[in-house]
C-alpha cells in the first residue's frame, strides 16, 4: 500500500457520510436519556431520522416509530423500526467506506448472494424474553439503568442458551449486561461508550425477532483447496473469547484465490487472560497449530458463507510451511474479497488484509504511526491482543507489517497482526498467534508455570462438579 492510496482513504471522505453517523448519533443520544420520555431535542433527532429515510421501504414504519415514541407509546414494532434504520445508515456507510477502500487498493469483490428463505415458525420464548429486556432497557435509558434491571438479563440470556441456535444472541446480550453492569450508575460516567451500546442493543434487537430464525442470510457453498494464514485477530471480553484468523483460499479448482476468514470462539470467564486464552480452543489442534507453526492447511469440503469459513476439524489437515509475508506479497494483490451480508454492514465491521513494507515508524506520545511516502497512517498497538509476543515495542521496530486496514471513530487505523523487526541486529517475524500451540519466550513460561494453569484448575473443579 503506497502514499497515495492513503492520500485517497483521507481525503476522498464518502458523500453524505457524515449526515449519516450525525443521524445514528441523534437516535443513540436518545437511547442515553430513555425512550419513556422523550425531550424536544430526542424528538427532533427521531424525526430527522424518519425524515432521511422516508422514500426508503422503511419510510411508513420509521415515520409512524418516531411519532408514536415521541407521544410517549413505546411498542417493540416501534423499536425494531428505530434499530431497523439504524443499522441501514451504518450499512451505507460501510458500503460506502468499503468501496473507497477497494477503489485505493485496487481490490475485486464478488457481490453478496442471497440465501433460501423459509417460512417463519412459531414464536421462540427466548427470543420473547430477550426483546422484553431490550425494551425496557430503551425505555429506561442507558443513564437510567439500576443493578436491578440489569440484573433481569440473565433470565432471558440462560433461556437462549439453552438453544443453540440462538448461542449468537446469547452471547451478545450477555457481554452487553456484563458491561452495563460493571458501569452503573451510567450518569456518572465522562464518556460512557454510547455508540458501542447502541449497536449491541441494535444488533440484539433484531437477532432476537422471530423471523431472524426463518432467514439463510448468505448462500453456503462448499470448498476445498489450500488455505493460507495471513494472520489471527483475538476478541477478548470477560465472559467470551474468539480467534478469528484471515487467510487467503487457494481452490482446488485452480479459480482464482479468495480473501476468507473462519473464526473459532469459546465461553470464559474473566480470569483467564493472557496466553491461557489459546487453552480455551484446544479443540481446534490443527488451527493453532497453523498459527503457532506458520503452516498452510489444506481444507476438503468447508462450508463457505460469504467471506466466512465455518470450521470443522474433521475436514481440514495440516499442510507444508507457508511464510504469511510471503503469501501476501504474492497473493493478496489478486485475491477476491466477498460482501458482507446485508445485518453484517457496519463501520466497524470493516477489517482488511494488507501488506504494507518500506514504512517509517514515528512514536510520539505513545501514538504509533507509519509514514509511507509523506503520507501517515495510525497503528492500533491498542488493539495488540495479550495472548501473543506481538508487543507495542516490536511494531515500533519493524520495517514490514501484516495487518488490517480499519475505520474508526472517523479515521483508518492499521491493526497489526504480524511484524517484521529487528531485535539485538537480527531480523524477526513475530505474529500474534505465535503462542498458540505454547509460549516460547521462556521468561514468560516460567512466569505463567508459576501462576498456574488456571483453565486446567477451572476444569477440573467443573469436573467435580458434574460428578457429583
């Protein structure tokens, strides 16, 4: 990636983008205060948002939502309306983003293909439960929030996971509690992560409709061919942790190669930090041993949903060596991307493989930055996962990076998620999944030796407890 792609990514920003998040704003500043009574500037945002969407299939709805909400009727038809059309301006704007960062970096992507739909069952009484607490949660208000209320997630959070295709769900209302909890009272928090808030309420909301369950939102296609690891992105919360790594698909059909990602995950609980995350997963061996031995693998018959590849170990083997730099520099330029499904459209969804070398490092004020030809780019170091040697340090040190092109808060951030560094006169490459089959700095494994395996401990105490 070059200067001038950045030139284009900074100042060629998307028309009406900005008019876009201002509306999203307005309707997430209401969520603060609550929906039960709604003041002279909510209202306003609330008609500002019916008014941008009216020509729109959302229109009628949205409309009637906004005045029904404003007059002080909050029904969960009204609330869908508000989250329905919240997330179709963070869509555009995805799109919108997306398709600058494919124009600066010359990249092909293949459009997004439709499912098969079904007919809708009978309502799940999970899901009733989950809509309940997120409609009271609007009405009260992010700021209005007590332990109590917050505390009634759990009911409908036990009763979704109890059925495993609502596990997503699940998952996703439970870290929302678990962040709500750890802040009330809201009111007295300087910056509460309003817009972090309203995209989970948003998201819960409509992936606790019944009809959610009726949609295949993306077709499925079976692959098989060589997959080659670019890198491993951690999400890490307290009650959760997923491994989503990002490869390049080589078919065996000999089509062109396919920039995919495939992502693992496991329940936890907040203790387990660190390189005891990877412990979480040993049920995958052959991925983490892809990330930690920096192989190939070679895949028979994956399901494919756009641009994800749902892992099953039964169908994929270890392969020969494959450097990720060398697979990058080679590949990536070619490789074809795949839309994102139409609920998957966010800003911050947006994640993309690049390669990026001859760069200078500047570190100003614990701010890291790449500078390419006169022109600078921001490095997340604060994205850096705690489960790999990948340090703040290194990304400083290097002259090569492995990483993802993304936006935030108004401006494109690069994650790393492999560097190419010199330490003591000698070049090294340090990953972020390096760990993943153990720690091989040896200062750290003595340290984690000493703490203990607490994942080993946590089992066998579950252990017992099943036993009984």
């Amino acid at each position: 990636m070059l200067g001038t792609q950045l030139t284009v990514l900074r100042d060629d920003t998307p028309t009406g983008l900005t008019d876009a998040l201002d509306l999203v704003t307005g309707l997430d500043d209401a969520l603060v205060r609550g929906l039960a009574r709604v003041g002279a500037d909510d209202a306003a945002a609330l008609a500002a948002l019916a008014g941008a969407l009216a020509a729109t299939p959302l229109g009628d709805r949205l409309a009637e939502a906004a005045a029904k909400v404003t007059a002080g009727s909050v029904a969960e038809e009204h609330l869908l309306a508000l989250a329905g059309a919240r997330c179709a301006l963070l869509g555009a704007a995805h799109d919108a983003l997306l398709g600058q960062l494919d124009a600066a970096l010359g990249r092909t992507r293949a459009p997004w293909a439709p499912g098969p739909v079904e007919a809708v069952g009978d309502g799940s009484p999970a899901r009733a439960g989950v809509r309940a607490w997120l409609h009271e949660v609007a009405v009260t208000g992010w700021a209005g929030l007590d332990h109590e209320l917050v505390a009634a997630a759990g009911a409908p959070v036990e009763a979704a996971l109890a059925e495993p295709h609502l596990r997503r769900l699940a998952v996703l209302l439970d870290g929302l509690a678990a962040e709500l909890r750890a802040c009330v009272p809201v009111a007295t928090m300087a910056q509460p992560p309003v817009r972090r808030w309203a995209d989970l309420w948003a998201r819960g909301v409509l992936l606790a409709q019944d009809a959610a369950a009726a949609a295949v939102p993306t077709a499925v296609e079976e692959v098989s061919g060589r997959l080659l690891v670019l890198g491993v992105d951690v999400h890490e919360h307290d009650t959760a942790v997923q491994a989503q790594l990002h490869a390049i698909l080589e078919p065996a059909d000999g089509g062109p190669p396919r920039l995919v990602r495939s992502a693992v995950g496991a329940v936890k609980v907040e203790t387990i930090v660190g390189p005891a995350l990877w412990r979480l997963l040993d049920a995958h061996p052959v991925l983490l041993a892809a990330l930690a031995e920096r192989r190939s693998v070679t895949v028979t018959g994956l399901p494919l949903r756009g641009a994800d590849l749902i892992w099953h170990d039964e169908r994929v083997r270890p392969g020969e060596p494959a450097d990720p730099f060398a697979s990058a520099r080679v590949l990536l330029p070619a490789a074809v991307a795949t839309a994102s499904a139409p609920l998957e459209r966010h800003p911050v969804g947006i994640a993309e493989p690049v390669l990026v070398e001859g760069y200078t490092v500047r570190d100003d004020d614990g701010t890291t930055t790449f500078a390419l030809d006169g022109q600078a780019i921001d490095v997340a170091v604060d994205r850096l996962p705690s489960c790999g040697p990948l340090t703040p340090e290194l990304v400083v040190a290097s002259s090569a990076c492995l990483g993802l092109l993304r936006w935030d808060d108004g401006r494109w951030l690069l994650q790393p998620l492999a560097v190419r560094a010199t330490v003591k006169r000698r070049p090294v490459d340090v990953h972020t999944g390096d760990w993943a089959g153990g720690i091989t700095d040896p200062k750290i494994a003595k340290a984690e030796a000493k703490a203990g395996d607490a994942v080993a401990v946590l089992r066998e105490r579950a252990g017992r407890l099943l036993r009984r």
